[in-house]
C-alpha cells in the first residue's frame, strides 16, 4: 500500500507525506518549497513532487491520494470541494483524482500524533484546533488499526479560535500564537473568561447562541472570533494594532502602542487555555485510565500548555509530537489509509522525514556557485571551536526535521551563556521582537543539570530552569523562567554530528548545550533547499555555515 497524504487547499500548513506499507518514507511542507510562509490557501504541488521524487515513486506508484479533510462533512467550504480534481489537474500529477480517500481532519491528527506513541498498544488523543470539519476539540481512541470517535465539540467552542481572536488582540498577524503564548510571561494572569468550561469530554464556551442565529456552522465560526474579540477589548481594553517589526515596549524602550493590558490580556488567555485542556485531559485519563495520551491539532503546538499538562500529570504517560499542527494531518492521512487497507504502521521518534541532500550534491552545487568553503577532518570540532569564541553558525545537516521548530538540521547556533546572544539572534540575525524567547540544544545527560525532565527530544515542552542557572544562561531562558529545551540522544542523528557537535562544546565550556534557533530569516519558512541555506547565511550577519562536511566562513565570501 502506497498512501499519499495531503493537506492545505484551504486555510494554511499544506503538506504531504508518503506512506509505503505501514512505513513513514517521507513528508515535505509546501511552504519550505514555495519560500510562502503557512502555504496559506496553497495546494501543496511543490512537496508532492518533492516526496515522490525522494521516495523514488511516480504518480502512477501511488495507490491513494489522501486527504485529510472530509469536503462531505463542510458542505460549504468550496474550495475543498474540488482539491482532487485541483491537484490532478497539476502538471505530473494528472490521475490522482481517481485514486482518492477522504477522511475526517481530527481523525488525521489523532493518526498522526499516535505514530510518535506506543503503536503497539492503544492510546487516547485530545485534538485541539481552529476547527476541523464541523467539530473544533476532538477526542479519540486509536489503535494500530483504526480510530474511534468519543466525543467531540462544536465550532463555536474553538479553543484554537478563541486563541487566535487573542493574538489579533495583542496585535501579531496570521500564525502569531507563539508570540502570544511568549508574551504572556510579561502579563498578570486572571480569570477573566469563566464561560470557557469542561463538561465531561466535552469543550463549551457560551456561545449555544450562535448556533442558533447561524444556519451554517462555518459563519457561527467566523461570528465567535469576532465575539471573542469584542470580549477582550471590553474586559482588558483597546486592542493593539499590528506592527512591522520590533515591540519596542518589551525591548525595555517605551512604547505606548504595547500596552500592559496587551500582556496581561496574553497571560489570561494562556490560563484559560491550559485549566480547560487539563481539565478534559484528566476527565479523559479518568474515563480510561491507564491508557497512554496524545496531544494533537495546532494547540498543541503551544508548548507552555504542554508543559503544564507533563508537571499536572508527571505519571502519566503523555506524548508529544513534532508535527500536532495541520501539516501533520498530511501524514495522518496517509496512516489512515494504510489502516482501511487492513494494514499496520511502523511507529516513529524521528522528526527528520524531509528532503536531504548527499555530499556529491552539495559539492556540485558549491562549485557551480564558486562558492568557497573548507572540508574540516572533523566537522564537529572545528564548529565546536566557533561557537565557543562566541561566534553564530548556521548549521544544515542531513534530512531536514518536520514541523515548526528545527531540532538540529535545519539550524542556527550560538553560545547560551553569553548575554548578548538573544539579541544577535534576534535583533540581528532573525530582525524579529527582542524579547522572543529562544531554547537549547541539550545532550540528555545534561538535561538533569538543567532542568527537571529529560525526555523532551522535540521541543516542543517548556520546563523551569533550575532557579540558580537562568541569569547564566539567560539567552535560553524566558523572563518567566522556563526553556523549551531539546534532548538529544544518539538516536536524534544518524551521523551523529549533532550529538558530537554538544559533546565538543561540553569539553570547551563545561556544558553540553547550545543555543538552537530555525534557520531562517525575517517573515521566511526555514530553509529547505542547501540554495535556500547559502542565500540565507549571505542575506545576514551569520558567521559562518556548515552545510553537509563543508564549513563557509564570512571572510571568504
């Protein structure tokens, strides 16, 4: 069985992902590939042609096109209506549409989150996001086999919405959650939003209301956000408008356009979020107790939450996954459809499922470019050298990590216990807000020196600091005092120069970590391709790069 999963067509995150025979052979997001930040709106063509060209299939190799949204069940969104017929009306991909399987978006996210859990045993997954078709908060039993639907919540009660009406609040554009879940470290948290509640399995948010002024769900939807808005401005006060660039404000420079309500607003809604997801997660472990827990759907992408829910319940065996956002529903799908088949899926801990490049290829492309560059002996140690005299390398490394944070392939370096690094990184680097928290790299052996918990390979958790190292490595710190940190084991790269690269610098600085942003510019996806690496590392004020066993210093541009 040769499954090709889809997502996008509508809304933002379109991927694919291929599935061969249970196996997960790889997953591409559109945006990496078109340089448009979210792919908002796009039909991934790009990454289709990517995953099969890398998994060495054509179109015809294909035995089902995926999708991971039912255009049954959304009767009105028009443009999923017609996404098969769009993508087999793409040139190379003609046919697809005769080979295709619709299935649930939640279901998708509950398949794809269950990849990174105990396949051999069942588990529960709590889907959180905007929406799916017509439900918003899902929770599903999944086995390696299939999935079953408990219980769900309507689009009025959207927990992803509802996060979203605060971040327009707080003046970040589409896709800026993240910079309201960091900004409410700076605010005073209250319970300002009592009608968001837990009932069972159940999300409700007050909003019955809309129901029944709307016939169509879809524009109930749409009129939550707004009345969630509304809401805000009058409990919290004027919403703040969008900027270009820096929030002066939290920078430490007066700004009266970001105002403390703006951040106590963010604080609030980040206690709203996390009391209702804790609540439903202990009324699920309640209602099946024993049973291991998955987290999927772009909430869950919301890693002060996730914290939350692994010091709430340190016993319980939660998962966390790279990809709970709706690029991964592309690879849900997929796993679904291996599932209709009669078939049974391999699981998975690896976040590396992109496109990679060989050291033949990079070598073609440097001399094509004229590009200089040096083959140090050992890669790890030379890179090891840099970081420790307090220099910034990009560092693009073998297959390229799925989902939003880059986990040592598709990254940016620097030392963490200098206290000038955040604000190269990003004032100078990434030219974004100042006050955006960054995490570690960290060897797992390490991780205890530093943190409460180890296992966290996907930082995607955040966890307190130890109180007596955060103004040493405050560049890693939120003002807060938590980190998102990455544990990296031996397992995390098959090369291995991602563990060495922490081992060298352990016997530099006497600690095995490093500071780990994307690699990516201002307002760009990570990069993807070593042309994207080269631009990117030029367009800046990086220091050098290591790209595959080369390393490119400034001075020899």
């Amino acid at each position: 069985m040769r499954a090709l999963g889809v997502s996008g067509g509508f809304g933002h995150d379109a991927a694919a992902a291929i599935v061969v025979d249970g196996t997960v052979v790889v997953m591409a997001e559109e945006e990496r590939l078109s340089r448009r930040k979210d792919a908002v709106g796009e039909i991934p063509v790009n990454a289709i042609h990517a995953c099969l060209k890398y998994a060495g299939l054509s179109v015809a190799d294909i035995d089902a096109l995926c999708l991971s949204w039912n255009p049954a069940k959304d009767p009105s969104n028009h443009q999923m209506q017609s996404i098969a017929t769009r993508i087999s009306s793409e040139s190379r991909l003609e046919g697809l549409e005769q080979r295709t399987r619709v299935y649930d978006h939640h279901a998708c996210h509950a398949a794809a989150a269950f990849l990174y859990a105990d396949v051999s045993a069942p588990a529960m997954c709590i889907v959180a996001d905007g929406r799916g078709e017509l439900t918003s908060t899902s929770v599903y039993r999944v086995w390696n086999g299939g999935t079953e639907l408990i219980e769900s919540s309507p689009l009025v009660a959207s927990l992803g919405t509802f996060y979203a009406a605060a971040t327009e609040f707080c003046g970040f554009r589409r896709g800026g959650q993240g910079k309201t879940m960091g900004l409410a470290a700076y605010g005073e948290a209250v319970d300002a939003f009592p009608e968001l509640s837990v009932d069972d399995l159940r999300v409700d948010a007050g909003r019955a209301n809309l129901m029944r002024e709307h016939d169509d769900p879809t524009h109930a939807h749409r009129q939550m956000r707004q009345d969630w808005l509304d809401a805000m401005v009058e409990r919290f006060g004027p919403q703040r408008r969008a900027q270009h660039l820096t929030d002066e404000f939290l920078c430490g420079r007066p700004d009266s356009t970001f105002e403390r309500h703006h951040a106590d607003l963010a604080a609030s809604v980040q206690l709203a979020l996390e009391r209702v997801i804790v609540e439903l997660a202990r009324n699920t472990m309640h209602r099946f107790p024993g049973v291991q827990l998955v987290f999927a759907g772009g909430v869950a992408l919301n890693c002060s939450l996730n914290g939350r829910l692994r010091s709430t319940f340190p016993d319980a065996r939660l998962h966390f996954n790279p990809v709970p956002h709706d690029a991964g529903s592309a690879l849900g799908a997929a796993v679904l459809a291996t599932w209709e088949s009669g078939g049974a899926v391999t699981g998975i801990s690896t976040p590396y499922l992109g496109i990679g490049w060989s050291h033949d290829q990079l070598t073609t492309l440097l001399n094509y470019y004229g590009v200089a560059a040096e083959r140090p002996t050992d890669l790890s140690e030379t890179v090891a050298d840099y970081l420790a005299d307090g220099r910034t390398v990009a560092w693009f490394q073998g297959r390229s990590e799925v989902g939003p944070r880059a986990l040592g392939h598709r990254s940016i370096l620097g030392r963490p216990d200098l206290d000038s690094m955040k604000a190269t990184m990003n004032n100078k680097i990434k030219r974004r807000e100042a006050w955006r928290p960054l995490g570690p790299s960290v060897l797992d052996s390490e991780m205890i020196r530093l943190f409460p918990r180890s296992d966290t390979p996907y930082m995607i958790e955040a966890q307190r600091m130890h109180p007596a190292l955060r103004a040493e490595f405050s560049s890693v710190a939120h003002v807060d005092g938590t980190s998102r940190p990455q544990s990296v084991t031996d397992w995390s790269d098959t090369e291995q120069l991602y563990p060495r690269l922490l081992a060298a610098l352990r016997e530099r600085t006497g600690w095995g970590l490093v500071l780990n942003t994307s690699f990516n510019d201002f307002a760009e996806p990570i990069v993807h391709s070593p042309i994207d690496a080269l631009r990117t590392f030029f367009s800046t004020p990086l220091e050098a790069l290591a790209l595959g066993p080369y390393l490119l210093r400034k001075s020899e541009k």
